[in-house]
C-alpha cells in the first residue's frame, strides 16, 4: 500500500516539497533529531538576552517553566550539572 500523495504536492516549488504537511508523519524522527540538542543548547542565549535585559521578567518565568526540565537534569545528574554550568558560564562570560 502506498501513500497517496495529494495533487498540490505538484504545484509546490521543489525547495519547499519536503515540509509539506501529508510528509510530517515520515518525517517525525529528523524533527526529534533537531530539537534533542537545540533544547539544551538554546538556555545560554536566552540566559545572555535576559542579562542584557532583553527578556522581560515576565518572559522570564514563562521560560523559566520551559526550562524546569534542564534544572531538575542539573540538580540531579552530578556531569550533567557540570557541563551544563560550564556552558552557562561561558554564555556569561560574553559581553
């Protein structure tokens, strides 16, 4: 059985083919592969743009909802609390 591809998937441009909404469900696992380390990785700009007062404090706790997983890894997984305090500290070292 074979998937049927709508006919608008013909009138798109070929760069924007792949992010047609019938593809998402093949697609899933590359989404997953993207966010598991951006995640992680995007604390220290949003840490960098609240010390320079660009996120206000109300955006603040908002992110720091969003956040609360990285700080229960940080508390409770010793290395991982070490890397993550490593990474913090040198986003705070930029001017």
């Amino acid at each position: 059985m074979t998937d049927s591809v709508p006919a608008a998937e013909t009138d798109l441009p070929d760069a924007l083919r792949w992010f047609a909404p019938w593809r998402w469900k093949r697609g899933r696992w590359l989404l997953l592969l993207i966010c598991l380390p951006v995640y992680p990785l995007s604390i220290g700009p949003v840490i960098w743009l609240y010390q320079h007062q660009w996120i206000s404090p109300t955006a603040a706790s908002t992110l720091e909802q969003i956040y609360s997983p990285l700080k229960y890894l940080h508390d409770s997984i010793p290395p991982v609390g070490f890397l993550l305090d490593r990474y913090i500290n040198f986003w705070n070292s930029l001017p």
